[in-house]
C-alpha cells in the first residue's frame, strides 16, 4: 500500500521513537514532606474517617459553604467536631 503523503512514514517513526524515549525515562519522585507534615496529614485523614467519611455536600450542610475548605480544627471552633459530625448531620436532616 503507497503512503497518500510524502513524509507521513518518516514522520511516524520519529514520534514512536519519542514517545519510547520518555517512556524509559527514569520517574521523578514526588514531593517529599517533611515529619510534622506527614501528621498533620495522617490526623486529618484519621478525623475524616471518625466523622465517617462525609461527603462535600454533607459538609455543606453541616458548615456552611465553606465546610470543604476548612480543617477540622476550624470545623471544631465552628461547633461540631469529627467525633458529633454524624449526630448534627441527622440533626440537620442529611442522611
């Protein structure tokens, strides 16, 4: 079968060969964080699992707008912690 364009084959072979080379690229590694904040990190994920997994719009309808933007301290001075978040949360009708 004849090639329609000129250089299209050329032109192919060039591409693969690029896209091999960054597929044997070796991977760069994320971003490395420091011990304080690994436990910020891992206290927030343990108080999100304590408040049973919510949803965005159960946040919204226990804080407000802002509840998916705000950390669970804030959320604590807002009035509900993690640990009560279910028990507003039926107070307020969600399910």
């Amino acid at each position: 079968m004849v090639s329609t364009s000129p250089g299209r084959d050329a032109n192919m072979k060039t591409k693969k060969k690029a896209t091999s080379a960054k597929m044997l690229a070796k991977p760069t590694r994320g971003q490395v964080r420091s011990k304080a904040a690994r436990a910020h990190i891992a206290e927030g994920t343990r108080l999100f699992a304590l408040a049973g997994r919510p949803t965005k719009a159960q946040f919204v309808k226990v804080y407000g707008p802002q509840g998916p933007k705000m950390t669970w301290e804030q959320r604590a001075k807002a009035g509900v912690d993690a640990k009560h978040f279910q028990a507003a949360l039926a107070a307020k009708g969600g399910s």
